[in-house]
C-alpha cells in the first residue's frame, strides 16, 4: 500500500475522530512531512480532512464515490470487484460493456457520481447529477445451466434489500414500494430499479443479471419533465454515499443469495403502494384497468378485473395508481 492508501485506511477506522500526526507517524514509521503529502494528495482526490495544529486530523468522508473507501466499509461481507467513475452514460452500459469481455465468478459493481444517459424501464430517462445521488449496476454471475432466474422476485427482493438500507440511514422516513420496482417517500419517486439479463448465446440462456439502482438523495432541483414524479430524500443535505453504496451492496448480496425463496414477499406486500386500490397496468401494448389485490409468490401483481376475474403479472408497469397526492 502506499502512504496515501495507508493513511485513508486509518482514516476509515477512524472516521470523525481526531488522530494525531504524530500517531499517524509513528504507526507507518515515516515522517511528519510525508503524513502531510499523504493527507494532503488524500484531499485532491476529493476527500474531506480537516487538520488542527493541536489535535491532527479528521476524516469526514469523501465529495466523491471511492472503490477503496466502499470496500473497506463492507467490513470483508462483499467479495465482489467495485469500479468508480466521476461521470459515465450510465452504470448499465458499462456493465454490460464489461460483460462483453469478461465472464466473471463473483459479483461486480460499477458506481458512478454522475450518469449523462441514465435510464430506466423502457428506456426512459433517470436524471443523474452529480454528486447528489446514488448511481449503480450490480452484475449478478447466473449459472447458464441452472433454471432460468426468476426476475420478478429478483427485482423485488432488490427493493426490500434497498429499503432495509434507506431506512436505517433515514429512520425518521417512511419508504413505500410501488410495483415492481420503484420506492416511494411522500408520494414522489426517490428510487428506481431496474433488472436485465445478459444471453449466452450458444446456449440461449442467462448467463449474467445486471441490477441497476437510482436513488435521488439529495438533489434539490428537477428539471421540469421530473419534478412532478420525482422526489429526493434529503434535498440539500450532505449524504455519506460511500458507506450508503457499501450498505447497499452487502444487503442485496444477502437477499440475493436466497432471493427465490419469497420470504421478503410478506414485507414487501406491507410496504406496498398499490395493494387494495385501483390501478392500471400497462402490458406491452395492453392496458389492463382493475384492483391490486396481492403480489404472488412469483413477485408477480395479481389484479382483479372488473367482471371479477383475477389475472397474475410477472411484468408490466402500473401507470396509474388511486392513491392522495402520489404521482404514478
């Protein structure tokens, strides 16, 4: 490791809490004056450390997304790689890029403080600015020969891996799911998911899942396409979204191990949105009007039409929900 790497490892078990130059010096036996270089290139890569000639120095978290910094924060529960990047067109398409050379064993997550061409469902866009949110795609190895992945309650076991997450970082916040793959704050959107598969070709089965996350956390502003729908979090305030994406990942690699067993349905279904009220789904080209009475043991939507009949959805959008100040 080098100095700098040494320092920002001090740095992290020790977060907030004042350590002395001396101390630092001491414990990597090198100078007073290389501790200084070490901090101090530490804070050209965006890091935030404050220094008092009687106390030393306090690290205070980082303005940017840091691989190092995340890995260290899942505390050795993530074996996966992590890439960062300042700005990217989006996480899925690096993903999906690094896909086209590599078939890993093990998870990779790619983050990234801005995304230029964010996107969700259906290609629509995800605003993406710096800095204010939480951008990333989780690629998810799939064994070509196992049975194909059940992706609705892949996506679904993802919502209530990342609901676990905000709540604990934001307890004083309620967070809902709307089906299938968006969570709710007042009303508004402040999250998005999206799940795809990558094909193996030869054998026409997955061979990888690539989970992409959005979450607005503290951007203030919407563009005026947005600011209807879309919510933020904590607008304005300063998120520590390294520890948050190092959360994140650990918690959905926990569900993820066990995701086809359902057992996060019944929180999911008690959190949910749109379960009891009227909706309307949009499947493909077809619109289907009714009541969203339970979400099945697939993660499917099961709604009940107006002749009574009840029909099970594996995908779709619900475009409108009957719910007091949401916006769908």
């Amino acid at each position: 490791m080098s100095t700098k790497d040494e320092l920002l490892k001090i740095f992290l078990l020790n977060e907030n809490q004042w350590v002395s130059g001396s101390q630092l010096a001491q414990k990597l036996s090198i100078s007073r004056e290389s501790i200084w270089k070490g901090v101090d290139a530490l804070r050209k890569q965006g890091h935030r450390i404050e220094s008092q000639r009687s106390l030393g120095y306090r690290y205070l978290g980082s303005d940017h997304l840091d691989s190092a910094v995340i890995k260290m924060q899942t505390k050795g529960r993530f074996a996966g790689e992590i890439h960062t990047a300042r700005s990217i067109d989006s996480t899925q398409n690096w993903a999906k890029q690094y896909l086209s050379s590599h078939q890993p064993d093990r998870p990779v997550a790619f983050l990234a403080d801005q995304q230029t061409a964010g996107y969700g469902r259906r290609g629509r866009q995800f605003y993406s600015p710096q800095k204010t949110g939480l951008y990333f795609s989780l690629v998810l190895p799939h064994n070509p020969m196992s049975a194909l992945p059940k992706i609705g309650l892949l996506t679904t076991g993802v919502a209530v891996a990342a609901g676990h997450v905000l709540k604990r970082t934001f307890p004083d916040h309620d967070f809902s799911y709307k089906w299938v793959n968006d969570i709710y704050m007042n009303g508004h959107k402040v999250c998005g998911i999206l799940t795809e598969a990558t094909l193996e070709l030869e054998s026409a089965s997955s061979a990888a899942l690539i989970v992409g996350i959005g979450i607005n956390l503290s951007t203030a502003d919407f563009p005026n396409e947005f600011a209807q729908k879309a919510g933020s979090i904590a607008p304005g305030q300063t998120v520590d979204r390294n520890r948050l994406a190092a959360e994140l990942l650990v918690e959905i690699m926990s569900i993820y191990h066990e995701y086809d067993s359902g057992k996060f349905l019944p929180e999911y279904r008690d959190h949910s949105l749109v379960l009891n009220r009227p909706v309307e789904l949009k499947i493909g080209n077809r619109q289907v009007v009714g009541t969203a009475i339970d979400i099945d043991e697939q993660g499917g939507l099961v709604v009940e039409l107006a002749d009574g009949t009840k029909q099970s959805f594996i995908s779709g959008e619900v475009t409108k929900v009957n719910l007091p100040g949401m916006m769908s």
